[in-house]
C-alpha cells in the first residue's frame, strides 16, 4: 500500500470516526459538547490519531485480558481511545461509562459501512 492509499484510507476512517461520534453524541444523553460540529469532526480527527497511535500498543498490552474474555475487552479498549480522545478535543465531555457506548456504537458505525463500501486494507 503506498502513502497515497494510507492517506486516502486514513480520511476515510477520520470521516467514519467523525460519523460514528455524531451518532453517538445524538443517542446518548450524557455526553456533553457545545453543539459545534466542528468539535465533533476535530474529535474524530484525534480519534484516528489515537486509533493509529495508541490503539496498537493498548491492544498488546491489554493482550491476556482480551483473549480470557473472548475479546469482549476490546469494548474497554475502545472506551479509553474514545474517553482520551474527548478528553483532548475542546468542546467535548464525557464519562468512561458513556465513552464505552460511544465506542460501541463508533465500532458498529465503521464496521458496517467499511463492509458496505468495501474498504479493505490491501496488504
């Protein structure tokens, strides 16, 4: 995969991101922003940061509590990337419980549409 189809493959996970917080955010009520959809869509964007960056290395760690769970702990997994990165965006404010089903629903949101459009990661 050269850099073009990285980055071309990184702006779509940011808009999957960004679509799969603004769901979240409208379904559950305990999520506070400032009604900005820029902070929504600067949310996503340090989401796929997150998920590029730390995401891999939180996995290996967390390794053993996933694969005793059967890989149920990956919904803790995505509820810290999630919770770190409404704790860096501006605007946006959330609690661990409320960022668990926000990664639920971010994580159904980019498997359902990257299976519709098809996007797969050739390598």
């Amino acid at each position: 995969m050269n850099l073009k189809q990285q980055f071309i493959y990184f702006l779509l996970r940011w808009v999957l991101n960004t679509l799969g917080l603004w769901v979240a955010v409208r379904l559950i009520g305990s999520i506070d922003y400032d009604g900005d959809l820029s902070v929504i869509v600067i949310a996503g964007l340090i989401l796929s940061i997150i998920n590029v960056i730390l995401k891999p290395i939180f996995v290996i760690l967390s390794l053993p509590f996933i694969v005793i769970t059967l890989g149920l702990f990956m919904l803790v997994v995505n509820g810290v990337m999630v919770y770190v990165a409404a704790a860096l965006a501006p605007g946006l404010s959330m609690g661990f419980g409320s960022a668990i089903l926000a990664g639920l629903i971010i994580g159904l949101i980019n498997y359902t549409l990257t299976h519709i459009l098809d996007l797969k990661r050739d390598y």
